[in-house]
C-alpha cells in the first residue's frame, strides 16, 4: 500500500513540475522572419567571390510587381554587365509570398517566363538573377545565398 502511495505521489510530482518553469529554463524564443540585410548578401557574395558590381538601392519594381517588399537592391554581374539580378528583402511570410505568386504568374506567360528562370529564397531575401547567367553562375549565386545563416 505504502508502494502505491509513493508511486501516485512520484507522477504527481512529475505532473506539476513538468508544467513549470524551472528557474533558469528559458522559453524558447521565436526566430523573427526578416534575419538577413543587404550587408549579409553583400558578405556572402564576395566570401563566394561572385562577380558583383553596383549594389544600388532601388525601391521601385516594374510590370505591376507587388511593392510588398521593405527593401531592393540591383547588381550588376560583370561577364553580362550592365545585366544582373536584385535582391529583395521581406518582413514576413505573407509579403514574400505576394512576390513569389508575381512570379509565378511570370513563368505562366510564354512572354515572361524567361525572364524569372533564376528565383531563388532563403528566409527573408529573395534572389532574382539575369536568363543569361550560366544554370553554373546561377548556382554558385544560389550557394551564396544558401551560406547565409550557416
């Protein structure tokens, strides 16, 4: 009997202890969607020694893109110069997303969808590169911004 009392008093303990928080014990804090900055993008290109010239702020977007992003910026590459990319950087999933589905209806259209072979995301930013880049050059734009946050 004695058992059964110890045994019922051990799970009771457990019960109330597993629902507090123990001093010291840290609730686990939530990641914010936008981590990464231009100066991030800028590291990880010239770590990956990409051939970027004129990182230019540009906070307009052409053929009704949606204007959900906080904050673009264009680039020159040098072997297709004065061609390039941009890069955009979103404060949440719901923006980036209104930009992803402008893509998507670029690659619908047999008009347009050259122009967005080379999309590429890792958490807040976006990546848009040249057609005319190498699938070769691309990845190695892709790696890049993959390296952020590692």
């Amino acid at each position: 009997m004695l058992k059964r009392y110890l045994f019922a008093g051990l799970i009771a303990t457990v019960i109330v202890l597993g629902g507090c928080d123990l001093p010291g014990s840290a609730a686990p804090t939530t990641v914010p969607f936008a981590q990464f900055n231009i100066q991030h993008v800028r590291d990880a290109f010239a770590q990956a020694g990409l051939p970027v010239q004129s990182m230019l702020r540009d906070m307009t977007a052409g053929r009704d893109a949606p204007l959900t992003f906080n904050d673009r910026y264009i680039f020159a590459i040098d072997r297709i110069a004065p061609d390039g990319g941009q890069v955009l950087f979103f404060n949440s999933a719901e923006q980036m997303q209104a930009w992803l589905t402008f893509v998507a209806r670029l690659r619908a259209d047999s008009e347009t969808r050259r122009d967005v072979v080379y999309v590429y995301t890792n958490s807040n930013v976006l990546l848009q590169l040249d057609a005319n880049l190498l699938p070769a050059e691309a990845q190695a734009f892709e790696a890049a911004l993959n390296s952020l946050g590692s």
